[in-house]
C-alpha cells in the first residue's frame, strides 16, 4: 500500500512541477492542455487515494471478521484435544490451519502461559501482521459455568493482500490512465480545431494589421464567440483601412512633410517629405534621424543630444535650420516635432518639416528691398541711417570721430537728359563700384536717390585735426577716382562730384541733423564751383536754420492763404492792356509783403508749390469772373504760371477742370503758362493733358522759350498758342548779335507754326522798336509797367482804356 501511495505522489508531484514550470512562458495552447489535463487528472488522483484508503480499511475489517471466525472455530476444535491432552490432534489441526499461507504463527498456552503448541513459519511475514488470540473453554456440569483450558494465539500477514490490492490497483491505474490520456486527446484535438487554431488564425490576423496590411480579410463564417471576435475584428479591419486610406490621403496632399519616428528610426513619411528631401519612394522608411536631419553646421554630439531627448514626456521641438536633401544639396527647414502620445513618449513622435526655402528667399529679397538700393546694390537710406546710429553709439564709447560726406554728381540731370536714363542708371552703378573701391570695410557707402551718395567714415581719430584731415584725404581719393572716365554704353562719359562733410563724435548729433549738415555743405561745395569739397561750419547751420523755419512758415502762409496776386500787364502794339500774368506775393503778418523769389524756390522743393499754384489758379478764375460783369474790363485774359510738379499731378486735369466749375470762368479768357523744363519728363503725359484742357477752351503759353529743352519735333506736337521770348534775349537784343539773332528766330518760328508771340522783359524804347520792327507786338516788361497789386492794375487799365 505504501509503494502505491508514493507512485500516487510521483505522478502528482510531476503534474505540478509541469504546471508550474510552464505556466509563465508557454503558449495558450499548451496552458488550455495542462490545465485539462490537471483538471481531469486531479480527479482521479483523488478517487485512487480514496479508493486505497477504503480498500485498505475493508481489508482489516474483513480480516478481523475472518479471524475472529477462524479463532472460534479453532478454539471450539481445540477444546477436546487439549483437554483429552491428544497432542497428534492438536497437531493435526494446527497444521491444517496453517495450510493457509496468510498465517504466520499458530500458539497455543495453557492456563499457566506454558507453551502447549507452537508452530510460526516467518518467511511469511511480507506485509503487515494482524494477531489475534481466544480462550479455550470447558463448559462445567453446572450450567453456566466454564472451565479455563489455555488460549490459542493466530498470527495472520496481509502481504498476499495487498500484493493483490497492488495488482488491483495498477489495474485500475492503467485503465484510468487510458481513459485520461483518450479523453485528453479527444480535449485537445476538440481545442486545437475549435479553439486554439481560430486563435491561432485571429493572432496572425491582427499580427497581419500591426503590419499596416489592411487588405486582406479574415474571411470566416463562424457564429460562436470567436466567430464572432473575428467578425469584429474584421470590421475594425475594414474601419482601420478607411481611416488609413483617409489619413494617408491627407497626408500625401498637406504642403509640409511629416514622418513618424520610433527610437529615432522612421517608420512612416508622406511623400511631401520624400518631396522635401528628393528620396524615391519609400527611400525615407527605416533610415535614421541622424542621417535625416543631419545638418552641416551642427555637430553629431549635439544632435545626438537634441534627438535624445524626444522620449520625454513633455518633449517639443521647434527651430528654423537648415537640413540636408538626399543629393547633398541644403535648404532652410521649418522643423517641429512632438510625442504622438505624450503618456507613452516611448510610442513614437512625428515631425513635421516645412521646406521654406522660397519664403527664405523672398525675405532676403524683402530685407534687401528693404535696405539696399535696387540699382547700385548699396546700402539705402534707412541701412544707412541705422549703421549711423550704431556709428554714432560707438564713437560716443570710444571717443573717436567719423565722418559723413555727402555726394552729389554734377550735371547728372544734364546727362539724363540727353543720354538718356538707361546710360544714367549704368554711370550710378559705376560710381558705386568707384566709391566702393575708395573706402574701408567697416565704412559704408549708400545711395540715398538720384545722384546722391553718403559715405560714412567710423573711428577716424580722437584729435578733430586728425579726423578732418583723414575725411580730406579720402575726398580727394574719390576725385583721383572720378578723374578717369566712365565708358558707359559705348559712350565715353566724364563726371564730377560735388562733396560736403561733416564730423560726428556721438555726443551732440542726431541723424537726420547729419544728414543735413552734410547735404548743406554739399550745396556750399556745388556754390563754390562744383567739383570740390566743403566742411559744414555754424554760418551753414544758421543758414538751415533760417530755411525751416522759413518752410514751417510758408506752410502756415498757404493754410492761412496769406497771399496775394499781382499783375504784370501784357501790351499789344503799344496802346491796348489785353491782360496780364498773374503773379504771387506773400503778405506776411510782420515782414510785409515777401518776394517771391525768397520763397517760390523753397516751395518747388518740399512740394509745397502744388497747393499754392492751385489757390493761384484760383484766385486767377475769380478775379475773372469778377472782370467779367465789368464791361470796361471784361475782355482781358490772364497768364497763370503751371509748375512742373503741378501738371505731373496724376488729378491736374481733375483739379483743373473742377475749379473751372466751381468759378464759373470763361475758359477763353485764361491761359496757363508753362517752363521748357516741364517737357524734360513725362512728355507723353503731359500733352494729353493738354489736349484734354485745350478742348474746353484753355490756352497755353511756353515761357522761357529757347532757354532749356527747345525740341521742335514736341513744340509742333504741343497746343500752344503762344510763345513767349525770354528776357535774357530781350534784354541784349540791342547789344548782341547772337540774342538778337536768337530773338528774330523765335518771331519766325512763331509765324511760322502761328502761334501769337509775346516778348518778356522789354525795359527800354529801344528793344520795343526792335521787336515791333522784327514783327513781335505783344509785350510786358517794366517799359510798360512793374507788376501792380489789383486796385493799381485796373487803375492802369482804366489809364489806357482813357
């Protein structure tokens, strides 16, 4: 029994150790097997011990049952015997009971414990002995009384028992084993096909989605709960194929590139990245970051360091840089990056790059619009202008002066003119080279407009001498450097320039204040004769001084209308006022009536001849308008001067007309006179609106004629109807043959194109004989009258008309 019992715990102990040595790291299928198996075998370990058990205490109640029966058949036997003391009986009976081979031992005593009979066979002795004795008996002749013979001891051994119980029990045990491993088999083969295969298949199949294959259904028609698993799965299948189809759509059509990386390797890029980066097709997919993003002016160290750190949990990365392509070429890059999951930063990050390489060089060529001069390539004037200041912090610090000259090219307008602009913009380009050439690195030469050049000269010297007399050596480098001349377009060109300077120590100079130092002392230099170089001292500065606030009051004048007019009479033959030119003086509150040639130059250049020539034109239509219910005065007509920048005016036809409206004059009665200069630039222009104004009935006069740009090809295009001879030829007609020559052939011209010609400046008997006699009659000149406020002009009128 006991070597059953251990088998028993063998095959248990085996079990758990299988159980417990698999559990962990074995596959589903062979868990589901050895926990079935546990399951079917844990029963029947259980019904064996139980068996065993039961079996073995049957065994002992059965023997004991037999021996009892046994010892009371043999003691009934042994009564006689003993008592007739026949020892051959005795031993006859003894030796039958010992015939059964479970009996070990047979004693028999008398009363005294004297040994009457013994007779044991030990070998017998396999398993466990059972003894059991019995009084022998003598009934006496009194009833209910016995007499004490002796007692008879049997020795009973179950080894044959349980050897059979043992032979009983591997039956039993291969039986059930058959049993078990029949069942387990049946179980298993039950579980592989409905279980574990379809589990098998469903793993394969989601291993198959990890991959990002969503194309293959599962394909199965089950009904169960795995079925229905795979159902689902199948339909998370389809749902994942739609949405990748839909995120990869919208990747592959957004304008940035983006690529997901996992441990720095990337595992996805849409082809805008691959755009991005010239990578063929799936060329990007398992490369490294490193190689990626490499960058020619970072170290690998620190990239190793940036990339380390994107498996942080709050990890975000953003910079402007420049990257390399798969050809080797570099472009600017706008990189951002962050975790896909921030709760698992290990999972992944995506970066998305933006190619900004067109926005980069759209704002190099911003900032280069913005602070270079587009012809030359210089600096312009707010580069200049901020290198000033910095210039002007610096010499403060280190108590060294610089200098700014100021350049203006003498004559460019001149060459414009008769070059034209396409050799003026090649003769700026090459005097830019020039000046560059001239100057350090640390210095700067911009173009401010037109032909104006600064330079600026840094850290010259402590000593103000020192510092002048450096600036003077430069100078005189730049006109060793316009000595030579400029072949521009197969012309050879000669161009000098006109320089001021001013010194700057930081202290007590402000930009724009520079600049004007700088540009008064050029003006000074141009005074002097041009081609030289003057220093801005005190007596310039009173000069600027005097000229703003003369500007700040002329605006004040024009809001105030603080002008009047004035009329020079204009004579036909040498009797009859047919009108005037209106003329402009400044009635100022305190200095009286002001010249116009104080103040018309200053206006032309701030622009401020615009408002003030329209009051003019004006004041003009309605002084006529007024004539115009004066009989004695309503024939006269007036000359009204039109300025270059007036007629440039995009709305000068607009204004005009409108002012005609707002007046009511006669149209007929006014005419407006204009410079040679106005013909130098937008010819086209400016005859349209000629034609335009010439059509509601306004005449036009050329003044100055044969003093600037005299072109016979535009006068005959020009509706004019009167010239007007300068009083520069006027005033030595008497004295020069040239003038006079000059004179008579602007009276022919006139004839001949039938224009009405009016002679300026007549001061004496004789030039009024002259031109009468040349056949020019209509005059105005101080021979006739000065110009005269309005009261004293209709009172001349009056004079004449008498």
């Amino acid at each position: 029994m006991a070597s059953s019992q251990a088998k028993y715990l063998v095959i248990m102990t085996f079990l758990s150790t299988l159980i417990r040595r698999y559990r962990p790291r074995s596959s589903l299928s062979l868990g589901l097997i050895v926990a079935v198996a546990a399951g079917m075998m844990l029963p029947v370990l259980i019904g064996l011990t139980l068996l065993v058990q039961l079996r073995d205490r049957q065994v002992d109640a059965d023997l004991k049952t037999e021996l009892r029966g046994r010892m009371s058949l043999l003691a009934d036997s042994l009564v006689s015997p003993i008592w007739n003391v026949d020892t051959q009986k005795i031993a006859e009976l003894s030796d039958t009971v010992m015939l059964d081979p479970r009996v070990v031992r047979i004693t028999i005593t008398d009363p005294a414990q004297q040994i009457i009979l013994n007779v044991e066979h030990a070998e017998r002795r396999q398993g466990k002995s059972h003894s059991f004795s019995h009084q022998l008996l003598l009934p006496k002749a009194v009833p209910g009384t016995q007499s004490l013979l002796g007692t008879v001891e049997l020795e009973l051994d179950d080894g044959l028992i349980q050897h059979e119980l043992s032979h009983d029990l591997q039956s039993y045990i291969v039986i059930l084993f058959g049993q078990f491993v029949i069942s387990l088999g049946l179980v298993s083969i039950a579980l592989h096909f409905r279980v574990l295969n379809p589990l098998a298949r469903l793993t394969r199949f989601s291993r198959q989605l990890a991959r990002g294959n969503f194309e293959r259904a599962i394909d199965w028609e089950r009904t169960d709960e795995i079925g229905l698993l795979a159902s689902q799965m199948d339909n998370m299948r389809n749902a994942l194929k739609i949405a990748f189809h839909e995120q990869r759509a919208i990747l592959d059509n957004v304008q940035v590139g983006v690529v997901f990386a996992r441990d720095n390797i990337i595992r996805m890029a849409n082809r805008e990245a691959e755009k991005i980066f010239g990578a063929e097709p799936q060329a990007l997919l398992d490369q490294s970051l490193f190689n990626v993003f490499q960058k020619d002016d970072r170290s690998r160290t620190e990239q190793e360091q940036l990339l380390g750190n994107n498996t942080l949990a709050d990890y975000q990365y953003e910079e402007t840089l420049l990257l390399r392509r798969f050809d080797h070429s570099v472009f600017w890059a706008y990189l951002r990056c962050s975790n896909l999951d921030p709760t698992h930063p290990e999972g992944g990050n995506i970066w998305v790059i933006e190619d900004i390489s067109d926005r980069k060089a759209a704002e190099e060529e911003i900032n280069k619009l913005a602070f270079y001069d587009s012809l030359t390539q210089l600096p312009n004037r707010r580069l200049l202008l901020d290198r000033l200041n910095r210039a002007l912090i610096s010499s403060y610090n280190n108590g060294k002066k610089g200098a700014l000259l100021f350049i203006d090219l003498d004559e460019f307008k001149t060459l414009n003119d008769t070059l034209g602009h396409d050799v003026g913009d090649l003769l700026l380009r090459e005097v830019a080279g020039r000046l560059s050439s001239c100057v350090r690195d640390s210095d700067t030469v911009a173009r401010l407009g037109g032909d104006e050049f600064v330079v600026m000269l840094e850290a010259l010297s402590d000593n103000r001498d020192e510092a002048v007399k450096r600036a003077e050596m430069l100078g005189r480098e730049i006109f060793q450097a316009f000595d030579l001349p400029f072949v521009l377009d197969g012309h050879e060109v000669r161009s000098t320039p006109s320089i001021g300077v001013t010194l700057f120590d930081g202290r007590h100079n402000h930009l724009e204040e520079l600049l004007k130092q700088a540009d008064l002392a050029m003006y000074q230099s141009k005074a002097a004769g041009r081609n030289t170089l003057c220093f801005f001292d005190v007596a310039m500065q009173a000069l600027v001084s005097e000229r703003a606030a003369l500007e700040i009051a002329l605006r004040e004048a024009i809001r105030c209308r603080q002008f009047v007019l004035y009329f020079q009479p204009q004579i036909m033959g040498k009797d009859r006022v047919i009108g005037a030119e209106v003329l402009v003086r400044w009635q100022h509150p305190e200095r009286g009536i002001v010249s116009p040639a104080e103040f018309i130059t200053l206006a032309e250049e701030t622009g401020l001849i615009v408002p003030l020539g329209n009051w003019v034109l004006e004041a003009a239509c309605m002084q006529l308008v007024q004539w115009a219910k004066q009989s004695e005065r309503s024939h006269l007509s007036l000359a009204v001067n039109i300025s270059a920048r007036q007629i440039n005016q995009n709305d000068f036809v607009t204004h005009v007309l409108a002012i005609l409206k707002r007046t009511g004059v006669n149209p007929n009665l006014l005419k407006l006179e204009l410079t040679e200069s106005v013909l130098l630039t937008n010819i086209e222009s400016t005859i349209k609106k000629m034609v335009t104004l010439k059509a509601v009935g306004l005449g036009f006069s050329l003044d100055d004629f044969g003093t600037g740009f005299s072109s016979l090809t535009y006068l005959k295009r020009l509706p004019l109807e009167q010239l007007k001879i300068d009083q520069c030829f006027v005033r030595e007609v008497l004295i020069s043959p040239n003038d006079a020559a000059i004179a008579k052939m602007i009276i022919a011209l006139a004839a001949t194109l039938g224009l009405v010609v009016v002679a300026e400046g007549v001061e004496i008997q004789g030039q009024f004989d002259f031109l009468s006699r040349e056949g020019c009659h209509t005059y105005q000149g101080y021979y006739f009258s000065r110009p005269l406020p309005l009261a004293d002009f209709e009172d001349y009128v009056n004079r004449y008309a008498g």
